[in-house]
C-alpha cells in the first residue's frame, strides 16, 4: 500500500506557483520522500527527492517539514506543460526497491 | 539523462493471442527493472520486479502464468500478455535503476485486446 496521502486534484494559474501538498506521517527514518509527475499518456518522470533537508533543481523545489511528516513540492511558475498528475512516493534510497504508487494530485495549470 | 525504451509503443491484437512488449535500458545497465500496469484514470500498479538472471517476483494477484517475465541480459526485460483477453488492455509500463540507485520509466505501450 502507497504510505502517502494527497489531494485528488488542485488548481493553478499560469505562471503563479504551484504548491502540492503530501503526508507521509509513518516515513521511516531511512525512506526518502520522491516525487514524480505523469503526464497524460507518458510514462511518469522524475521530478525530485530528499531525506530531510530541502531540495531545488531545475524543476522544482522540495520542502519537508521537520518531523518529516509531510512535504510541498513547489513548481515556482507553473506552466501549461506542468499539467499532470504528481505522485509523491516515500522510499528507501537502496537499489532494487520498488516504487508503489498513490493515486497522486491531478494538477490543471490554467491560462 | 538516462533512458528506457519500450517496443512497442502501442499494439492491437486479438483476444486469444500472446503479445510481448520489451523494455531496455538504453546507456545503462540495469540488474533490476520493474513491469507496471496501468488503467484509464487510475494510477500505475506494480506487476513484478524483473531480475537478470533469476525469476521475475510477482505481486500478489498478478498471474504468473499468463504474465511472462524475461530479464535476459542487463539491458532488456520482455513481458509477453500470454492469451490476451479484452481485460488485459492496458497500459504497461517498465522503470530500470541506474547504478547510482536513480530510477527511470519507459515511455509505456498501450495495449488492446479486442
């Protein structure tokens, strides 16, 4: 069973940023939080992940709470192209786990 | 960045038939890649994990005898839908980490059983 929670869908304006929300209350100490996005008939690309401390790169940022509990990620200026539906996963960052996707946040970034 | 292949990316076929649908990995080697399943509006579910070398494992309720998993060398894993029933259509798709633990998906074959 997925270990995370998130909204069935959000919505954003064009060009403000996006926040999507994630709770993954009984993370382990050795899990990762990953997020993924997949858009429509693509396979699912990797977006970003980190432990415990925030993460940014190119496509977004990633924030987790203290405790771990829950994290945002946040695309800083939402475009058309980022609509699509993001998974947030937690795993252990050792080779060979398998990812076991949540029903995920269904984005529409609208003009 | 690193890339997975499927082949191919959409297929029709008769129900009855078998159809095999391969996933390489394209400038890495991959000791383990994993088969997803996917239907319209839900969310990707976890069919087997793909061992070079060994047996696939299965996930349970996924029927080992009518999903063939072949990871034959460190580049390619086929799953061949054996005696595809309209149920079977889906999309399928399969992922590959890298040696740096770094997981990457195939672009996914669509699948339908008429």
């Amino acid at each position: 069973d997925a270990k995370t929670t998130q909204p069935p869908s959000m919505d954003c304006a064009e060009g403000r940023a996006a926040n999507l929300p994630c709770n993954h209350s009984t993370i382990s100490g050795n899990e990762y939080v990953y997020w993924y996005r997949q858009i429509h008939s693509q396979g699912p690309q990797y977006i970003i992940h980190g432990l415990k401390n925030n993460e940014t790169n190119e496509m977004a940022s990633l924030i987790i709470t203290e405790d771990r509990k829950s994290s945002t990620l946040i695309l800083p200026h939402a475009t058309l192209r980022d609509t699509a539906v993001y998974y947030c996963i937690v795993r252990a960052d050792t080779g060979g786990f398998k990812t076991i996707f949540g029903a995920g946040t269904r984005l529409f970034v609208k003009a | 960045g690193a890339v997975v292949s499927q082949h191919p990316s959409r297929v029709i076929c008769k129900s009855g038939t078998s159809v095999k649908i391969e996933c390489r990995s394209l400038d890495f080697q991959a000791t383990t890649m994993f088969w997803y399943r996917q239907f319209p509006k839900q969310s990707l579910m976890l069919m087997a994990t793909s061992n070079e070398g060994s047996k696939a494992t299965y996930e349970q309720g996924v029927e080992k005898d009518k999903f063939l998993i072949n990871h034959a060398s460190l580049t390619l894993s086929t799953l061949t839908v054996t005696s595809a029933h309209p149920e079977d259509s889906s999309f399928y798709i399969c992922s590959a980490y890298t040696r740096t633990d770094t997981q990457y998906f195939g672009p996914g074959t669509r699948l339908t059983v008429l």
